[in-house]
C-alpha cells in the first residue's frame, strides 16, 4: 500500500491532524491505522476535560502559563506552554465546530471546572466523558471525508528506515528517514507493507507497563518502543503520572478512574480514622498537583497498613453529582456504593506519560519525515509533571502544527522503492501462550514494586536486571516465532519499561513525578534525560 499521508493511531491527536490534512489537500491520500477499534483510545477514557483559557475576566494565558510551569517543576520548555496555552483556544473552538458539546450553565454560558494545580476554573468538559465526546465527534467529522481510509485492526510491526535496506544505523547516524511501517494484518495474519510520503505517530501511552493502570489494555508504548529501536530520541520517560483517585478494585484491570473534577467540586480525601489528610502535605490540600497527591496517598497508605483511602462526597449535592459525573455514580453503584451514603475506596494508578519521543515545536521527531503528537510525543509542555487536562489541549495543539509543516514537505517527497517484503523464514507459530503472559505478569510486577511512585536506587537496579532477563527472553521468542500481536505488545512494553528504569537511574534527584528516596532532593543540574 502507498499512502501520502500514514497516520498512526486513531485519538485526539491522529484524528486532528488527518482531518486538517485531509481538507487542506483533497487529492492526496490519508490513511489512520489502529490495532483496536477505532474508538478504542486514552482520549475514550479521558473524563475529566479540556483546559483553556475561556473567560477572560478571570483567567488569562499567563495565568494558565505559570500553572502549567509550577506543575511541571522546571522542567517545561517555556516556549512550548506559550505555544499550546495561547493557540488552545482556537483548537477547542475547531472542534465545537466539528461538533463537540461541553456542558452549559443555566445561563447558557460553557460551564468550567477546576482540578488539581488550577488557579482558576478553566475546564471544559462533557459531563465524566469528556474524551468520548470530543472523539465521537472526530469519528464522525472523519466519515465525511473521501480521501480519508481507516483502517481497524492493523498492528505496525517497525518503522522502515535505512536499516530495512541494510544500511547500519546508529543514533550518531545523520539523517535516518522514514520509509512508512510494517504491519501485522490482525484479520489475516499476514506481515504487509505501507509505504508513506508523511508518518505521524499518534500511539498514545504505556500505561499497562503497570500492573494497576487507568489505561486501556491497548495502551502499551508501541510508538515509543519503535522509534527507540530506529534509534530516534526518547526523552523523559521517568516521568510516568500516577493518577490520585482510581477506583480501587482487587483484581479488576483497568482501573475505573475517578476523576479529578470530583475532588474539584468538592470531595475530600480521607484516610483509615476518616481524617483529611492532605493539608498535611500541601497548603492546596485535595487540589494540589497530582504528584503530590498521589505520595500523599501512598505515604497514608503505607502508615496505616491499608490498601486504599477513600473519596468522601457525601457532603456533595446528589443532583449536581449524578449530573456532572453520572458514569461515576452508576459505576460506584454497580459495586454497592452509594456515594451519597458510603465514602469512595480511592488508590493511586498508572496514568499518563509525561516523556516519549522526542519532537520539536512542529511535533517533528529526529527522524525525518517521522511525525508525533499526543501522549507518545515528548514536546515539553508537562516537564516532570503534567497540570490536569493539559493532554487533550497538547494533543489538538500538536496535531495542527504537525499538520502545517508536513503539508508543505509533502510536495517534494516521493516514495522509497525497493523495501524488501517482511521475512519470516525459519520462525514457527508459539507452541506455548503462556512464555507470553507470564513474561508479562512478571514485567507489570516488576515495575509496579520497584519503579512506582516512590524509588530507590536498590529498587531500580533490581528492576534493570530483572528486565535485562525479559528482554533476552522475549528477543528470542521474536527471532523464533511468528509475530502476534500479544509477543509485539510484550516486547514493546519491555522497551518501555526499560526506558523508564533508565531514566529514573540517570535522574539523581527527586523532581515532579520521580521521587527517590536516595535523592530526596531537587538539584538544578538534572535537565531533559535523552535516551
């Protein structure tokens, strides 16, 4: 297959850039590709909003500016925030006009809310879905366009560069280029090529790397994984955002979240004797940052022995909360807790990626040709910890400026022949699923104990030569096997794990969401970890 435009992923940010694409070039050809359903992303699942600056009486781009910074704990690229804070309303009013609804106030004006790290209320939303709405109505704005293809059930193997052609290529090599990827066709099975002009990764997280996680089960770094192994640049990737308030079910995955809108409106956290603790450990107290309300939460949670804290809305008006966050409510109910009754059981659970691959301003990646935005891109908006509902506004912020550069690069690009067909000589079909999930169990494990929300350096050099043990493991059964779609997903969160370990061993200081013991405290020497 022969595209212009390749785009990977089918969220926020993918969707944003092939729509723009799409209508700005109506003879050229866009394809999205995405292994799951094409509604299955981390935009689905993002409850709680869209932050931007909305009301000009009360709020202003460099209040929104400052607030982004203090939560990144130094580590943002200034010019980054500017960009995303000043050009995200004009975003968020695109997609109103593509036909995403927020909720109104009485008065007809959009109701805003406030999460952890705002100073002002500036949150758009959808009721608790806010990223299901915004994608429902991408979906269907994509349905309209002829020269759009999208394609569910595609798996991408590799990026194709120099390499596949047998070049060597190194990180020092100058110039690697992006041919298009291979595919795995979950339908038939078959190994395809898709050679492109444009890629753009829109792959989303890694958050299954854990064991307790908001993510989808999809959400396994692929995007990163693969520009790590094309020897593009990753960045940051000890930064992994746990989010406060998920649902805490022994056993169940993913982990329902609770959004953080809750606590906006009102809820309070509460530990084992029903104390609010958290003006212990910050003056913003439930509304702090989320890096520090989720070692908040885990502090209590190891002091008292217990599992879990708990959310207490009881206090809250029942029509506003059923109103607002009506999903939670009937989820709470489901499970026999009546949150106007009985207090929420609340844990801390793997969120969101704040590192990945590495891009510029444009969402350009070191590889040319090679495009990311969303999750998968590191652009320096979050630095070490990204401000609540930032994502979705970094993603349609991102997925426009990809847009306007690869528009004009396109022209001049023409396709790579002579990429060879994808081998597979000499491998056969996996006599045991089980080498498989059990790998994948002990990953999760291992990350989850030794390279969560609290670290040591013991911790992670136990997390490395565990995982240096998966990987020879894993790369074996991937020279001995046929491709599936759970060894691609195995081996790419291995990647990430490793990426993440890496990074947190090179990082000695605590700063935002990488806190280690060892090195409690914050040296201005550390900048961005490139791996």
């Amino acid at each position: 297959m022969h595209t212009d435009f390749l785009v990977i992923g089918s969220g926020i940010a993918g969707l944003t850039y092939a729509l723009k694409v799409a209508e700005s070039m109506p003879a050229h050809k866009v394809t999205i590709i995405t292994k799951a359903q094409s509604d299955e992303t981390n935009t689905k699942y993002a409850q709680g909003g869209i932050a931007g600056v909305w009301d000009d009486l009360t709020d202003s781009f460099n209040k929104h500016i400052e607030d982004t910074m203090i939560a990144g704990d130094g580590l943002c690229n200034l010019r980054t925030v500017e960009i995303v804070v000043k050009e995200g309303p004009q975003r968020i009013r695109e997609i109103i006009e593509w036909g995403a609804q927020f909720d109104k106030d009485p008065d007809g004006d959009y109701s805003l809310g406030k999460e952890g790290g705002h100073s002002v209320n500036r949150i758009l939303h959808h009721k608790d879905v806010t990223g299901k709405e915004m994608e429902r109505a991408l979906l269907q704005k994509i349905q309209s366009m002829h020269n759009i293809e999208l394609i569910n059930h595609w798996f991408v193997v590799d990026i194709i560069t120099q390499h596949h052609l047998g070049y060597l290529v190194t990180k020092a090599t100058p110039d690697i280029e992006c041919y298009g990827v291979y595919v795995l066709n979950l339908q038939t099975n078959e190994i395809e090529k898709i050679i492109s002009k444009v890629t753009v990764l829109a792959t989303g997280g890694n958050g299954q790397v854990y064991r307790t996680t908001t993510n989808p089960t999809i959400a396994t770094g692929d995007g990163v994984a693969m520009v790590y192994r094309a020897k593009g640049r990753i960045e940051n990737m000890e930064f992994i955002q746990f989010h406060p308030t998920a649902l805490f079910e022994p056993g169940v995955s993913p982990s329902f979240l609770i959004t953080e809108a809750v606590r906006g409106d009102g809820g309070i956290l509460r530990n084992r004797q029903g104390e609010a603790f958290m003006e212990r450990y910050d003056p913003r107290k439930d509304l702090a940052p989320r890096d520090i309300v989720a070692r908040a939460i885990d502090s209590e949670m190891k002091r008292n022995g217990t599992e879990h804290v708990f959310l207490d809305c009881r206090h809250m008006d029942k029509e506003k909360f059923v109103h607002h966050f009506p999903n939670i409510y009937a989820k709470c109910l489901s499970i026999g807790i009546d949150v106007m009754k009985h207090m929420i059981p609340v844990a801390p659970a793997a969120h969101y990626s704040c590192g990945g691959i590495k891009t510029d301003d444009m969402g350009r990646t070191s590889i040319r040709n090679l495009y990311a935005c969303g999750e998968c891109a590191s652009t320096g908006l979050h630095g070490a910890n990204r401000l609540a509902s930032n994502s979705l506004l970094e993603a349609m912020v991102f997925g426009h400026r990809c847009y306007l550069d690869s528009v004009e690069k396109v022209p001049e690009l023409s396709y790579r022949e002579g990429i060879p067909d994808w081998n597979d000589v000499g491998t056969n079909d996996p006599k045991e699923l089980i080498l498989i999930t059990q790998s994948l169990k002990e990953l999760q494990q291992v990350m989850s104990d030794y390279v969560g929300i609290v670290r040591t350096d013991v911790r992670l050099e136990r997390a490395m030569k565990r995982l240096d043990l998966l990987f020879n493991e894993t790369e074996e059964l991937y020279r001995t096997t046929t491709v599936s779609s759970y060894l691609l997903e195995l081996r790419n969160l291995i990647s990430v794990g490793y990426l993440i370990v890496k990074g947190a061993d090179f990082r000695k200081e605590s700063r935002g969401l990488h806190y280690n013991t060892d090195h409690p405290n914050k040296s201005e020497l550390v900048e961005n970890i490139i791996l």
